[in-house]
C-alpha cells in the first residue's frame, strides 16, 4: 500500500522512509502543499515501469507504421516521390520567404 508524505515531513524522516522503500518495498507519495507531485519507489519497480513504458511506446509505433502501410499501399513509389518533391519545394520557398514557423513565431 502508498504511503503519503509532505516533503518537510521527508526531509525530518528521510533515513527512516528510505529504508522502509528499500527493505519493504513500500511506495511513497511526495507531496507540496498536499499536491502529489513524485513517487518513491523501490529501483525494481521503477525499472519494471520503465521497461513497461517503452513496451507500450514500441507497441504503439508498431501499429502506427502498419497503419501508414496500409494506407500507402494505394499509391506507388512513383507517386509518392512526386508528392516529396513538390513539399521540399513549397519548403524551399517558403524559407526563402523567411515564412518558417521560427521567423513567424519571432514576429509576434
């Protein structure tokens, strides 16, 4: 189960919740002004969440790029070097404009 604590009260007890994390796993939530703002957690933990996280990200990029497949499939090679060709031309034009997102958010 979560432990709750302020940040204060970790600094006054922070050997002691140090340990209990370390030796009995147990998470705790920091917080500022009683919003949550950080977890402490056993490094095992942390590690599963994180190896977690990026299995979810490729799983996601997976089906991404199996859907731009399928959705390119219509068109052939030649098409779409066509299309390429004219987008880096607008873009070239546009930078020679000075009309890229940079110098237009510079502007305001």
């Amino acid at each position: 189960m979560n432990k709750i604590i302020g940040v204060t009260e970790l600094q006054r007890q922070f050997r002691t919740v140090f340990d209990e994390v370390v030796k009995h796993h147990v998470p705790y939530v920091l917080t500022r002004g009683s919003r949550p703002e950080a977890v402490l957690v056993p490094y095992e933990q942390y590690l599963k969440f994180a190896q977690a996280d990026e299995a979810g990200v490729l799983k996601r990029f997976d089906a991404l790029t199996a859907r731009m497949d399928a959705v390119n499939a219509r068109y052939s090679d030649a098409e779409v070097e066509v299309d390429l060709r004219a987008a880096t031309k607008t873009i070239r034009a546009r930078k020679r404009a000075g009309e890229t997102r940079g110098n237009v958010a510079r502007r305001r």
